[in-house]
C-alpha cells in the first residue's frame, strides 16, 4: 500500500475530499456516474464536512453520484440516533444534491429469514452501477474495515457478521449504556471492498498508530483484515503523523 501523511485530521481530509472531488468531476466530463464506497465512524467526519463545503462554496455537484455504505447495525431503525443511516444524512447527504435513489446503505430493518437474499442484492446492485470507482475506509483497532473483523474470509460478501466485545465497547460512547449496542451488523465483506477500482483508508490520532503499524508493514493475515488491502493494486493510507508514528 502506498502511505500519505499529513500533519493533521483536518489536512488529511482536506486531502482526500479534494481526491473525492477530483474523481466526481473528472467522470462527470466523461457522462459517467461516479460511484463511492462510503465509511461512517469518527474518521471520515471532516471529509463529509469539507466535501459539503465544496458543495456549498465550489459547485461541486452529486447529481451523478452513486453511493454504497460499508455496513450497519442489525438491528437498528433508520432514524435511530446511532444509525449509520443517520449519520450519512446529518452530515453528508442532506447538504448536497445527491439523488436519494442513488443511495445505498444497508437495512437493518430486514426480517432476519430476508438477510441473506437482501445482501446478495446489495451486491448486485453494487456491479449494476458498474462497480465502486472510490471506496473510503476507516480502521478499528482490531483491524477491522468495514465490520469485517479478524478471521473475516478474504472470498467474503456482504453479509450478517456478530460485532467484536472490541468493537463494541469502542462505538458504545454513542450509546446510553454497552447493553443498547447491537450484536450484529450487516456489512460489506472483504472481497466486495477489494473489489473497488481505488481504496483510501484513513486514520487519525495515536490510537491508531499499532494497528496501522500491523496493518501496512505486518504478514497479509485474515487476522488483521486492513492487512488483506497490501494485496490490492491502487489503495493509499492516509494518516496524520500520530496515526504513522510507529512505523518504521
Ligand atoms: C464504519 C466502519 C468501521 C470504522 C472503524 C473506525 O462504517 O466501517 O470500520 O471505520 O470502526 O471507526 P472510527 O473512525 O470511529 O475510529
């Protein structure tokens, strides 16, 4: 993988916004679609902010924007406040002119006998738009990308996946209380996300800072799943220096 680090979150993101922006209209000229794998999570939040700004102040239009969220929890209402739903339209979807059709973010309203046949159309719908040209990831500390925690099959789709303890102590601070976060998730398994013609993944804070470690200089190991994208042709690191501090 390659590695680009910034001096901060906000320069990091203002990096990849402007890389976002750049493929939006660079398709846009050729008619085409541009098709965006989306992350939520605390990462990505000043990239959504930035990109509305340059909605807002520079043109930047997401009328021919196709978008498919990496995962949500299961069970969880839309409109609930955690929902990753939610938080794509607060901060993302609702500044700019994106088509509400052409947004995609798995249900965690399906009835539990319906998942299956649900996530195989998730999938289908992601090659009817001819596949994901950008797919933005976060990292857990376990490694995970997407949900898609250690021991996630490499030849994995989108599917119903059981939340790490780790995972969910880490996102109960959105949450009254550890018991209110949700066991299960649907995500997009790791073959759909090395799928994408690019990746960026981006990590900010020491925090990170082991994984990421593991992540870019460790074996390629199911154990570690952002260690799986050395294996892809086209995916960027972006990190604040924290974030890049143990590596080597
Ligand atoms: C979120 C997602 C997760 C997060 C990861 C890091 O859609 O897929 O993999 O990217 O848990 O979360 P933050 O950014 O909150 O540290």
């Amino acid at each position: 993988v390659a590695v680009e680090i910034f001096p901060d979150n906000k320069e990091g993101s203002r990096y990849v916004a402007q890389q976002i922006a750049n493929l939006i209209r660079e398709k846009e000229k050729k008619g085409q679609h541009c098709v965006l794998g989306l992350a939520t999570g605390s990462s990505p939040q000043n990239v959504y902010a930035e990109l509305v700004r340059m909605h807002k102040q520079e043109g930047l239009s997401f009328k021919h924007v196709i978008t498919f969220n990496l995962d949500e929890y299961y069970p969880i209402e839309p409109d609930a406040l955690q929902s990753f739903h939610r938080y794509m339209w607060e901060r993302l979807f609702k500044h700019v002119d994106i088509l509400p059709e052409n947004v995609h973010i798995p249900d965690g309203t399906v009835p539990k006998d319906k998942i299956k046949a649900y996530c195989q159309q998730y999938e289908e719908q992601i090659e009817k738009a001819g596949g994901i040209d950008l797919q933005l990831l976060g990292i857990g500390h376990n490694g995970h990308i997407g949900f898609n925690e250690p021991g996630s099959n490499m030849n994995s789709r989108t599917r119903l996946i059981a939340l790490d303890q780790a995972t969910r102590i880490a996102n109960s601070y959105e949450f009254a209380h550890i018991a209110e976060v949700p066991r299960l998730a649907i995500t997009m398994g790791i073959s759909t996300i090395l799928k994408a013609r690019r990746i960026i993944l981006i990590a900010w804070g020491q925090h990170k800072a082991a994984i990421i470690r593991k992540a870019v200089e460790g074996h390629s190991t199911e154990q570690v799943p952002a260690s799986l994208l050395q294996q892809h042709p086209d995916c960027t690191f972006v990190l604040d220096e924290q974030a890049a501090s143990e590596l080597t």
